[in-house]
C-alpha cells in the first residue's frame, strides 16, 4: 500500500468517507445528493401521476393537493413530470462524466509520469480542444452527428474529459516528484505497478474533486443543449426540455418553468458542496479549479 | 537612561476551536532606552506574540490584557488609528524571512518611500532622496541605480538590508527584531548584527531582539529576558546570563548547547515537551520538566530580584519567596 | 528587444499552430457529417442534378487538401464562402453579428467585474455580514443556470412589470436607448452567474494575498489599510483574477449561444445554431472559426496581461 494513503489512514475507502464526512458542506452536498439520487431512482414509484398523461380537463392548474407542482399545458402533471425528467439529466450528467473520467485520467496519467515526447503527444491535442469555448463544442459536435442524448452525453464527456486530464497530469507531476517513486524505481519495480499502487491513490484526489464539481455543471449544459433542441428527442423529456417547454406558457403558468430551474439549481448546489467537502482532504493545494 | 517601555501584567490569548490559547501569560518587563534587549526561548514560547501584541498586529481572534507603557503613552487601548500612526514611525519592527517581507510587484526604494510618506507629509521627491540615502546607509551598493529594482533581484541579506531601511526610516525609538537573522548566512548574520549594533549608536534606537540563537544574544545584547510556555522566566545582563543563570530552564538551555568540549553522540538535551497551552500546567510552566520541582511550583512564582540587575521567576530563589511572602522574610536562626 | 517584447512574440508564435490546427478541425466538421453532406443540406431538393451542381459549387469533388488550401486562403482574404440558402456572403452575416455577440460580452463582463471584484476584496478583507451576504451571492450565481435566470427575469420585467421588451435587438448605432433596453435582462443573466465566479475568486486571491508576510510587513511600517488592501494586495492578487476574466470573456464570446437564442438576438451563437439545424454547414464553418481564433486571441491577450502584471515574468519564462 503506498506510503501516502496508509498515512491517510489505510484504504482509499477510508479517505473517502472522511472526506465527505469532514466538513459540514461536505455532510450536505453528501446528504442533498443521496435524497436527489433515490428520487431519481425511484421516480416511477414517486410520481403520483403517469408524465406523459393528456389530461384536457387539468390544464395550466396552479399547484395544488392534487398536483404538488401544478399542470402543464397538456393537463400533464409537473412534479411527476420533473421526477422522470430529472431522471434523464442526471443520467446524462453522471454519464458524462464517469467517461470524461475513465478515458481522461490515464491519460493525464501517462502523461504526467513519463513526460517528454509521451507528455506532448497526448497534452498537445488535449489543450487544442480546451481552446475552443466549450459550448461551441458541443454545438459543433452534434451538428456533426446529430442530436440526442447520448450525443449529448458524449459532448459533454468531450469537453470534460481534457479538464480531468490536465487536473490529473498536474498532481501526477507533484506525485512523480517524491522520493517514494524514487525508492520504488530504485527497487526495480514495475512502471504499471508503481502507477497502479503508488501514482494512481496519491495522484487522483484533485481529480475526484474536480469530476464532483463537472457533474453538478453538466446538468446545466445538458440543460442548455436540450432546450436548444440539441439534447434529448421527444418524447423523452429532461429538465432543459422542460425549461423550453415553460417558456411558452411563462406569464400564464410560471411554475412550468420554476420548478425544473430549482431542480438544477440545487443539483448543482449540492455536487459544488460536496466537492468543496472533498477538497480539503482530497485537493489541499487546489490544484482542481 | 529613562525606561522606554514597560509592560505590566501582560496576557495574550488566542480563541481557538479547542479553546482559549494562553500564549503569553503575565508578563512584566521595562526596556532601557537606547539597549539592546534580547528576548529568548525556543519556538512557540510567545516571544513573537509578544511583540505582536506591542505593535498592535495581533489577529481578531486575539484578546489581550495588561499594560504597555511606551514612552508617556499607554499601548492597550490604543485605537486602530492611534496604534497606525505609532507603527512604522515610533515603532517598527522587522520580520524574520527578508524574502518574503517585501511586495513582489513594488519597487524597493519605494517601499521604504513608502514608510515615510506613510507618517510625513513630505513630497514624493524629498522621500525618494531620504529613501536613497537610506538604502546606503544599510549598505546597498549603487543604490541610486537599484531603487528601481523589484526585490527579486536582490539577494536575502541585500533584502534584509531593505527591511532594516524601511524600519528605520522614521528614526523610530524602538525597533522589534524577530530572528532577523535567522534566515541568513552565517556570514552575512553578523554583517547583518554589525549593522543593527552601528545603527544603535548612531541614532540612539532601542532595539529588542527576538531569537532562539544563543550566539546571535551573546555578540550583541546587552540584557536578557528568558520566555518559556508564554512566561517570563529570567532577565539578566547577557554576561550574568551566560556565566551565572539561576532558572533551570536558562540552566539547561546552555548546557544543551553543543561545546568543544562535548562527547561525541552525546547531545545533552532537556526531557519533556513543551506543554499544550489551551491547558498549561497551572503555576510555573517549566515545573513538568524541571529537574528541581517542587509542591510550590504549582502557584506562579513572581518575577524578582536576585541582584540589582537579575530578575528570576522560581521557587527556587529566597528574592521570589520573599516577593511572595514579604512577611516570611527569612530570618533563619543566624543573622 | 527586450525580454518582454519577446515573451509577447513568442506567445503569438505558440498561437499560430493552434490556430491552424483549429482551422483542420473545423475544416473537417462538414466531411465528418455522416452520409452525403450535400444531400443532407438540400434536403427535399436533392434531385440528382442539384446535387451535383452544389457539389461543383462548393467544390467537393476536388481532393480534400486543396479544398482545404482553397478554403484557407480565402478565409485570409476574409472570404468564408456563402450562406448556402440566402447565397449572402458569409462574411457579411458575420459582419453582421459579431457586434452583438460582442457588446453582450463586453456588458456583461463589465457588470459583472464591477460588482464582483469590489465585493470580493470587501469580503476577503472584513469578515461578518459582507462575507455572509457574499457567499450566499456566489452559490446563488453558481448554482442557477443562466437562461433559467433570464427567463425568470423575462417574467418578472416583461410579464408581470412589464417595464422591459422579453426579446429583440435594435443596434446601438441606430438607437442607444432601445439598444440598452432590449440588452438589459440578457446582460443582467449572464452577468449574475459571472460576477459570482469573479467575486469568489478575488475573495480566494485576496485572501490568500492578505495572509502573506510582505502584508504583514506593510502594516507594521503604518501604511494605512486602505492602501495595503488596494495598491499592494489586489495588484498581487490579480494574476488570478485577470485569469479568469480572460477565460469568461472568451467562454461568452463563444457561448453565449442559448441566451442569444433566447432573447432572439442576432448574434454569432444564434447564427451558428440557427445554421446547425438547417444543415447550413458553410456559415457552421465559418462561424466556428470565427469564434475560436477569437477565443484564442483573448486567452492569449489574457496571458500577456497577466504577465505584465507580475515583474517576474522578464526573467524568462515565469508563468
């Protein structure tokens, strides 16, 4: 076990939970997002109503006892509407992310430890696409193959994965630098191994933080790329589509609009929490942003 | 010479989520003017605290009580203002690490224009002229050509030697150095003494220093006040102090330094820790570690007399029980 | 030439590859789409003989690597090709447009370092109420998506008060007042959630700044606070700060795009979209180029600022 995480206290588990547990923002975010993530796991249980239900008599209802959230224009109850929706954005969100994740951290990796020709051949494609605002990525990519939200989530885990690439690179480089790997060096060990026991725990805390924080964003450009009509197709809905769909009946029937707002503004809230919870033990020098 | 500053009963504590941290604990000592006052004691002992307190810079978290006397004026209870104008002009003080004292992003000779038209109402020209006679008098070489300079381009004692500029430029009475030679070369430390020691003479300036370096106390000062845990245990002339120390913490912090004379592998050091000052050993500090503790230790011992000149805080002195118990005065069976 | 001078030109030359690079990349948008692109973007038309005059006309039967020269070169010549359907000069949509995108960013990022950067240095150099008020601000700005925010301002300015237009544009030029008017509620969504970055930053730089020893040293020489805090800290603690305008200000520039469409005005982004979905690839590519080469430039120019700021910089390569 590599000399920095016995001294964190053992097993990487055992730094996980106390880094969640650490601060009080961490405890939130933590608590916020396990409440968020059993409703969107048990959205068909919750929801008092079928989302896509035509209802003619129930239209533009203000919230009530019999709609929580209040009805759409089609008589469609929101609450219900906003579990399944939110649902799809998570999925997208957390889906996204965990890609970004596994594709960008052994590259950031690899390119940390080795450095030289290896470092640039993988950075210096990297930072081209952090050079273009990531938006207009996103946008470009699904004009090229075209809307959904899978293509959504790829889009979004495109433009993430360079992030965590860079975050993971520049602890790595910290990592790489201590006389631990030198003495494994010097002991003849493996490359894999040294990066698999010694680089990986120590070199991944900033990049956990930083992917906790991306998750709660990408719900917001899932948001933005649905509303936009780029993200999720009818009828799937998700909370960007709903945002579109509010737009229309604003004046009349505002909570249309309201509540898939809230729903993303404290998603966001609670991954920002967590991940700031995280940081402190995590990411002491902040290298995440 | 008259008393420059005289404090009295002087307490520093820290609010912490653990508690409150007593740092520096009743406290009395007076400066003479125009000395070279050495405060003594390994790190975390208050002295730095102390000074602090004096130049009013202690954090909001500070709350401190007693009295500092300085000059005619009271210090506590000064307000922020008050206690503003004082610093820099009256009172200054230099830091220990001279490559972080310094902004990055300004000039050097500004910096110590910056010190006097912080406190005179002077124009920009009179205080780059006085800045620049300044910057040489502590010894910067072409100094006309490196005011311009960021400090980067300055090495750690050319940096000092800005510092000391900047603390002087006022012509303050009293300067409060902490280690400022800590951070130094061996060779440029004494350059770096010489320096303080010449502008002592020349402009008559009070000078405490603070440090944990023995060597540093024996070429320059002229008294000692021993710190240990917050409290003051011992003041004494330096050549009392080095020939004749009556505490047994000043007792066992000399001969812990290394002589020719020593065993090879056998550092004499002293046993115990330092101890945790959100809950201090009631009475004398030293007393979990003191080769000679008794039942009386547990109440402070006052601060007191052995000889004109040299102060003790210990059971152990007939000065200290008397100050405690002026009625007890020993007078033993014989005269 | 002096340090400096070569430190700004050899960050230009660090820039062109990028930027050529880019221009690949975007190049190759249109013949990445899958299936014929020209019969995608005719659609219904797509009668063999249209296809291939459009395939002539855009001259899509030549090899690619010339097709690309031939596209470069008149993009240095400020020829981007044309609007496929309106057969209007790319270059004159994007005339058109830019100025908008860029007085929504320019507005935006103005309001929001006016407030932000005031507010941050407050909270970082006094505790107590500024700093409760600002951080319930910054979780606030970050947490709230800004087009959700914008269509609440819309329902409260435009629908309930109705003291504000909910969409539009009129230019500047023609008439500043209505300008102002129609760009105030989409100024006031972007510049919410920017500000909240700004201030959180400058609080953490100032913060950070305000705990160093030179601080320290300049209050201890008497320097009045107010001029440790402004003159000292904050031109310490801009580096970062500057950092992350620069990189908000490139992010708006590029994507804005759901605000515009939102508040229908006719800038870059909406251009770039409205052409996605209409399979409009010639102005995509244009548009796309546009935007990021200016992206590259300012994140450059954010660069050369930031090294100015920090004198050390000169003694090569610093940052």
């Amino acid at each position: 076990m590599s000399v920095a995480v016995v001294a964190a206290g053992g097993k990487p588990r055992a730094v996980w939970r106390r880094g969640i547990l650490a601060s009080r923002k961490g405890r939130w975010g933590f608590a916020i997002l396990t409440v968020l993530a059993l409703i969107a796991i048990f959205a068909p249980l919750l929801a008092p109503h079928d989302p896509n239900a035509i209802d003619a008599t129930q239209i533009l209802h203000a919230p009530s006892l019999a709609h929580r959230f209040g009805s759409d224009a089609l008589g469609r109850d929101v609450f219900s509407r906003v579990l399944f929706a939110y649902r799809v954005s998570l999925t997208v969100a957390v889906g996204s992310t965990l890609v970004a994740f596994l594709v960008g951290v052994p590259l950031g990796l690899y390119a940390g430890y080795h450095g030289g020709w290896v470092d640039t051949a993988i950075m210096r494609p990297i930072d081209m696409v952090l050079a273009l605002p990531a938006m207009l990525l996103a946008v470009a990519l699904i004009a090229i193959i075209g809307p959904g939200s899978n293509i959504a989530t790829l889009a979004i885990a495109v433009i993430y994965m360079p992030i965590l690439a860079r975050v993971v690179r520049s602890s790595t480089l910290v990592v790489v630098s201590q006389t631990y790997i030198e003495a494994a060096r010097a002991r003849g060990t493996r490359t894999r191994s040294i990066i698999a026991r010694h680089v990986l725990p120590n070199a991944i805390g900033p990049a956990i933080v930083q992917a906790t924080i991306l998750m709660g964003f990408a719900i917001q450009i899932e948001a933005a790329l649905s509303f936009l009509g780029l993200g999720v197709q009818p009828p799937t809905s998700s909370l960007g589509s709903m945002l579109a769909d509010g737009r229309d009946v604003l004046t009349q029937a505002p909570w249309v609009e309201v509540f898939p707002g809230l729903a993303i503004a404290i998603t966001v809230l609670a991954f920002n929490f967590l991940g700031d919870g995280l940081r402190a033990r995590l990411d002491p020098k902040g290298v995440s942003e | 010479m008259s008393d420059l500053l005289t404090l009295r009963h002087v307490d520093v504590g820290f609010a912490t989520d653990e508690g409150t941290v007593s740092a520096v604990s009743d406290v009395s000592l007076t400066v003479e003017e125009g000395e070279i006052f050495g405060l003594v004691g390994e790190s975390g002992c208050g002295k730095t605290t102390l000074a602090m307190a004096l130049m009013g810079l202690l954090p909001r978290t500070a709350s401190v009580a007693g009295s500092v006397r300085f000059g005619e004026r009271e210090l506590f209870g000064l307000e922020a203002e008050e206690f503003r104008q004082l610093r820099g002009d009256r009172i200054s003080m230099i830091f220990q690490d001279p490559m972080t004292s310094l902004d990055p992003t300004f000039p050097i000779g500004a910096q110590v224009a910056e010190t006097i038209t912080a406190h005179r109402d002077i124009s920009k020209q009179a205080a780059r002229a006085r800045a620049l006679a300044l910057l040489g008098d502590v010894g910067i070489p072409e100094a006309e050509r490196r005011y311009d300079d960021p400090p980067h381009r300055l090495s750690g004692g050319m940096r000092q030697r800005v510092v000391i500029a900047t603390a002087l430029a006022n012509e303050p009475s009293l300067v409060l150095a902490d280690e400022p030679t800590t951070a130094l070369d061996v060779t440029i430390q004494s350059q770096m003494l010489d320096l303080l020691r010449d502008l002592r003479g020349r402009l008559r300036t009070t000078i405490v220093l603070i440090t944990h370096d023995l060597g540093v106390v024996a070429q320059i000062c002229d008294r000692v006040g021993v710190m240990y845990a917050g409290q003051l245990v011992e003041v004494a002339p330096v050549a009392d102090i080095f020939r004749t120390p009556r505490h047994p913490y000043t007792q066992a912090l000399l001969a812990a330094l290394p002589s020719e004379h020593q065993e090879p592998g056998s550092l004499r050091v002293i046993s115990g820790r330092v101890p945790n000052l959100t809950s201090p050993p009631p009475g004398c500090r030293f007393s979990t570690r003191c080769p000679y503790v008794m039942d009386e230790c547990a109440t402070v011992p006052p601060l007191a007399h052995e000889t004109g000149e040299h102060l003790i805080a210990c059971w152990l002195s007939e000065a200290t029980k008397e100050a405690a118990h002026p009625d007890h005065a020993s007078t033993g069976g014989a005269a | 030439m002096s340090p400096r001078a070569r430190y700004v030109v050899r960050r230009l030359f660090q820039a062109i590859p990028v930027i050529i690079a880019m221009s690949i990349f975007v190049f190759l948008m249109i013949h990445l789409v899958p299936g014929d692109p020209v019969q995608t973007m005719l659609g219904f038309r797509a009668t063999p003989e249209n296809v291939a005059t459009v395939r002539a006309q855009l001259g899509l039967d030549h090899p690619l690597l010339s097709q690309y020269l031939t596209w470069v070169s008149g993009a240095l010549h400020g020829n981007f090709g044309q609007d496929f359907i309106s057969h209007v000069p790319v270059s004159t949509l994007l005339a058109q447009r830019l100025p908008v995108t860029i007085e929504l960013t320019l507005l935006s990022m103005t309001l929001a370092v006016l407030v932000g950067v005031p507010l941050g240095v407050r909270a970082a150099a006094k505790a107590g109420a500024v700093r409760q008020a600002t951080e319930g601000f910054v979780i606030a700005g970050i947490a709230i998506t800004d087009f959700w925010l914008g269509i609440m301002l819309v329902l409260l300015f435009a629908g309930i008060w109705q003291v504000l237009p909910p969409s539009g544009y009129v230019p500047f030029l023609q008439d500043p007042a209505q300008n102002l008017r129609y760009m105030a509620l989409p100024v006031l969504a972007l510049a919410f959630g920017e500000a909240a970055y700004i201030l959180r930053t400058t609080r953490g730089a100032m913060e950070e700044v305000l705990g160093t020893h030179y601080v320290l040293f300049l209050r201890a020489k008497g320097v009045r606070e107010r001029r440790v805090v402004y003159r000292h800290a904050l031109r310490n603690a801009a580096p970062p700060i500057v950092t992350v305008i620069g990189i908000q200000f490139g992010v708006l520039l590029g994507g804005a795009i759901v605000i515009e469409s939102l508040f229908a005005l006719p800038g870059v982004g909406r251009l770039i979209v409205t052409s996605i979905q209409q399979r409009n690839y010639v102005v995509v590519q244009g548009g796309v180029l546009v935007v990021a080469i200016l992206f590259i430039l300012v994140t450059l120019v954010t660069d050369l600022i930031v090294g100015w700021l920090d004198p050390r910089t000169e003694e090569g390569d610093a940052t």
